[in-house]
C-alpha cells in the first residue's frame, strides 16, 4: 500500500471553503483512479492554517498514475492555499488486523 500525503497552507478564513472543496469536489475527483482506498482529510488542532490530505494506494504504481493523470483534484483546492503544497509520498507498512490491511486487499 502507498500514501500520497499533500501538506497545506491556507489562510484561516478559507478553512471552510478548503473543507467542503475537499469532501465533495477533490475526494470525486480522486476516487476514480484505479487503486485509490481512501482519503483522510486532517485539519491540525495546534495549527489553525494547516491541513494534511492523504490519499491511500493499492501500488506506488496507482499512485504514481494519479500523479501523472489526475492533478485537477489539487487544482480543485490550490485557490485557497497561501503557498503552494508540499507533496510526498511513502510506503504504508501495516500491522497483521489492521484495518487499513483489510482495506488493502
């Protein structure tokens, strides 16, 4: 399983107009491509301007393809951003019942 985590920046005002554009327009968007599991969207309790999105991946290679193919769910939110996002990938390492190995399958 891969991750797909975008950091982001967002003037505090914007935070729900980034919330709604992520829940309905980019999660669409995403959960097209082949391989997508899931997507978990974190607004930090310490950070009032910071959010993470994580997208999960059957393979490095789905998630490589969404890369290439599929930028219009970041387009879809980059109106909100005070900078541009940080964007890093990682592989998911899981523990023998996770829920997110159920998932995966």
């Amino acid at each position: 399983m891969f991750a797909r985590i975008v950091e982001c920046h967002f003037n505090p005002e914007n935070k729900e107009k980034l919330r709604q554009t992520l829940l309905t327009v980019a999660v669409d968007i995403v959960k097209k491509y082949p391989g997508f599991i899931d997507a978990l969207i974190l607004f930090s309790d310490t950070e009032p301007n910071v959010a993470m999105v994580t997208t999960l991946w059957k393979t490095k290679e789905d998630c490589e393809r969404y890369q290439r193919e599929g930028a219009k769910a970041l387009d879809s939110f980059k109106p909100f951003l005070k900078e541009a996002p940080i964007v890093k990938n990682y592989v998911v390492e899981t523990a023998e019942g996770s829920v997110l190995k159920t998932l995966a399958a």
